[in-house]
C-alpha cells in the first residue's frame, strides 16, 4: 500500500507544469535606438548653451542719444531709473557634421536678448529674438577646406558664444571694432602642424544680403608653434557703406574699408593665460557720417586678459581695454558723441562650476570715456559708468 502511494505522488509531481521561476528565461527584447546614437552613428554633433543673466548699472544703461551703453545690454525704457534686468541672454544650439575628409556642414541657431545685436543686414529687421548665427557647407579633403554660407569672423579675441569667453560683458572692440559674421566663402589649408593659411571673399561686415556689389576679401593665419603661445591675425578690406546702417545708400556713400586684427596668446603656466587683442581700422569717405567730418575715419584699440585657472572648479579674469574711435565713426554714432572719442573699460570676473556642465559668473565692470556720454536716472550725463552682472549657464 505505501509503495502504491509513493508511486502515485511522484507521478503527480512529475506531471505539475512548470513554475514560471523555472522557466529559462525569455530573452530581452533588443532596446530602441536612441536619438544620440543615431546622431553618433551618422557623425552628427549637437551641443548648447542656455545663457541667463542679471544685470545692475548705476546708469539708465543707455548713451545720451538712446543706444545701449555695452554690447548685448537691452536698454532701460525708463531714463529715469538705473538699469537693472533680468536677461535670457542666449539659448542657443549647433547641428554639425564635419568629417576628416569629405562634405559637412554646419547650423548654429541663437535666440534671446542678444539675437537682436548679432543680426545681419537681410537676415531680419534686428528685432528678432531668433538669428541664423552660422549656416555653412564645408568640404575637407587632406590639408584644405572650404566653407560656404554664413559664419563667425576671424577678427577679436571674444565669440558670440557666452561659455567661450572668460567674461560675462562683452569688450568695447567686440562691439564697435569688428564685425560679428560674414556671408561667403572661406578656405583655410593647414600648411604644417603649426601654421594655417585662411583666405576668402564675402559680402563684407554682418550682411546676409549685399549693401553693395563691391566684395570684401578676408585673409588670416594661426601659428602654435608650442603650447605656451599662438598668435591670429586677419585683415578685410572692401568696399562698404560709409554710413553702415540697415539701408542701403546711394553708391557715392561707399569707401574702402579696412581691418587689421591680432591676437596673441601666452600659456605662462598650466593655470596663468595672458592675452592681447589689437585692432586698426578705417573707413573712406566717411566724411558725411563721423563726428568730425574727416575724409578717411580711423579707429584702433587693445584689449588684455590675464586668465588665473584655481582648479576644475574656480577661475578668474581680468579685462583691460581701451578703443580710440579717432574721427567719431565707429562709437560716436551709439554714444552720441559729437567728435573724436576715446573709450576704455576694465573688468573682473569671477566663475564658479558646480559642475562640468553649469557655470556661475559673478562680474563687476567700471566704463569711461573722455566725454560725457553715460546718461544718469537725473538726465544728466557722465563721463564713467559702473555696472555688476551675475550669470548662470548651462552648457549641453
């Protein structure tokens, strides 16, 4: 009897379906691709910035004639009070695909306050918050390439871009030295490890439609002969408008207008930079539009950083600057200047990094000229002007 039971209870075990725990297990199903890999697989690069800031003048920040008293700053509507404002500054994103060798391109997109300065002549009336920053084909092949479209100048030592400079404010030769973009073609051929060669011909200074049929040419070169100094320089030189402006004149008004642009870098240490920018620049027949009236209006101006790197997470910068704006044509028209003027500022900011990817910049900035062109919460005008900004950027 207990033999005849046993051999019942093992047929009931042996015949119970198996447990799902027992079960060999089912294999994943294989996960999406996603957005990133798709792009990496292509060879597409995306990367952006969100630039949000604040910032306190104790002026209007405005010139005695109405334009605003620094580069990127949106003027008080209200002369009566000092400046002081909240900013999106700049949102913006690129879409690249440049290989080693063959076809790419690049889009740059940039909205916020700052799209408004940075607009082209053609591109929108300068009061859009959206600008096509940089829109450009490229072509690689062994040491040459070659872009069309739109894109960023070779001149300065400071970019649209927020998180490339070491300052919050831009400089005085940023706004009023040199141009922004160029809509054209470029080629630059690296001749050695060290030294590239960079030439080409665009419609001249911020225009996405030609003021003009006359071309300006562009010619520059890099050298790193090591890595505790490198040294750029370019020059433009073409016809262009002598009255700048969002219009097109008459052809009388046009004028040779040239620009020659350096910058010299020097890596003192792992965490000392030193850099110098100089700029020349002159525009004939600018007799109708400068303050005094001179046939061939000059202008020229330095600017020096000294960058101190503590660790990953802190750094500071100091900006020394001054621009000669000889003949009132290049700031006299913004600061309502009525003849030469001469303009300087210094600045000392201060940033802090979380984390790779954000960045806090703290900023205090003191701005003088030889006129009186700052105007007051009284109306009067000054001859100095000091501001404090604080920024947050995120960078992705």
């Amino acid at each position: 009897m207990q033999k005849k039971l046993l051999v019942t209870a093992l047929g009931t075990l042996f015949a119970m379906p198996v447990l799902a725990a027992d079960a060999p297990a089912a294999p994943a199903a294989p996960a999406a691709p996603t957005l990133s890999s798709i792009l990496d697989a292509s060879g597409i690069t995306t990367t952006g910035y969100l630039d949000f800031g604040y910032t306190s003048l104790n002026s209007t920040g405005q010139f005695v004639n109405g334009s605003t008293s620094r580069v990127f700053d949106a003027p008080s509507t209200n002369a009566g009070n000092n400046f002081s404002s909240f900013n999106l500054n700049q949102a913006a994103i690129t879409v690249s695909k440049l290989p080693k060798e063959g076809f790419g391109g690049v889009i740059n997109l940039t909205a916020g306050q700052d799209a408004k300065t940075i607009a082209s002549y053609g591109a929108n009336p300068g009061t859009s918050t959206l600008d096509v920053t940089q829109a450009y084909g490229s072509y690689t092949g062994g040491a040459l390439t070659v872009i069309a479209g739109k894109f960023a100048t070779l001149a300065g030592a400071e970019v649209i871009a927020g998180p490339s400079n070491t300052n919050y404010s831009r400089s005085i030769l940023f706004g009023y030295a040199i141009p922004f973009t160029h809509t054209g073609v470029r080629a630059t051929y690296a001749a050695t490890d060290t030294i590239s060669l960079i030439a080409g011909v665009n419609n001249g200074w911020d225009q996405v439609s030609d003021m003009n049929s006359d071309k300006t040419i562009e010619l520059g070169f890099t050298a790193t002969p090591n890595k505790m100094f490198s040294l750029a320089g370019s020059y433009y030189g073409g016809k262009e408008l002598a009255a700048g402006g969002t219009t097109p004149l008459v052809p009388a008004s046009n004028g040779n207008r040239d620009l020659f642009d350096l910058v010299a870098t020097l890596n003192a240490t792992d965490q000392l930079t030193f850099i110098l920018n100089y700029d020349n620049g002159s525009q004939d027949n600018a007799s109708l539009y400068d303050a005094d009236g001179a046939s061939t209006a000059k202008w020229d101006g330095l600017a020096a950083y000294a960058n101190y790197q503590f660790n990953d997470k802190w750094h500071i910068s100091l900006r020394s600057e001054y621009m000669n704006d000889k003949d009132g044509y290049r700031l006299a028209p913004a600061t309502g200047a009525t003849t030469g003027q001469r303009e300087a500022e210094t600045t000392l900011t201060l940033a802090y990094l979380p984390a790779p990817s954000y960045e806090i910049r703290g900023e205090i900035r003191g701005d003088n000229s030889n006129q009186n062109v700052f105007l007051k919460s009284d109306g009067s005008a000054s001859s100095n002007q000091t501001s404090f900004g604080l920024e947050a950027l995120y960078k992705f």
